[in-house]
C-alpha cells in the first residue's frame, strides 16, 4: 500500500499511502475499521477517522462523527470494544461531513 517515487539519485521518496493504513504507536490501523466501530453505535450517523500530527510530533487518531454530540461518551463506548491504539484521541463532532465537489467526504476539510 505504500506510494513511492524514484528520484534521480537512486532513492525512494515515500509519498504516502494508498489505503487508509496509519501507523500509531508502532502499530498499523486501518482507519476504515474504527470508522465501522464508530457507525455501528446507535447514536453516530457517519464518521470519518483520520490520523493527524499532534504538537509534539506524535501521530493520533481523530475521529469525526454526525448524529451526536457526545463526542467523550464516543469515546469511552469505543474504548469498551477497541484495543486502546485504536481509539481516536479526540472525537469531534459536527453537524454534516464536509464533501467535495462530487459529493465524496473531503478528507482534507
């Protein structure tokens, strides 16, 4: 799932990544299943999960919800049925998923 490029000097560029596979404290999540854990609870309507930098250089889990407004009560729900590096450090909950032009979740906003 790794993205590279080539770069005139004979090394490897790291991009990025394809899927949604982020590394958090040495383990590797995919976003996607925490984004599943988020929706099956009754009160969350969508979610997004995405891995932001944190002030200390640290990556974290930030999860985004619609539906509710509990966003600690989110958390401590997860935190009964995730191992502890899967859920979000912060869960942050809004009133609709930003979209992109074509209607897909801008990731980005």
């Amino acid at each position: 799932g790794d993205v590279v490029r080539y770069l005139p000097g004979g090394e490897l560029e790291f991009l990025g990544r394809r899927d949604h596979q982020v590394k958090i404290r040495g383990q590797r999540i995919e976003l996607g299943e925490v984004e599943n854990a988020l929706r099956a609870l009754p009160e969350v309507t969508d979610a997004v999960v995405v891995s932001r930098v944190d002030g200390v250089g640290q990556a974290r889990l930030v999860g985004y919800v619609t539906g509710t407004d509990g966003a600690e009560r989110i958390r401590q729900e997860l935190a009964r049925t995730l191992p502890e590096a899967m859920v979000p450090s912060a869960v942050v909950c809004l009133d609709e998923m930003p979209l992109t032009a074509n209607g897909k979740v801008d990731r980005a906003a």
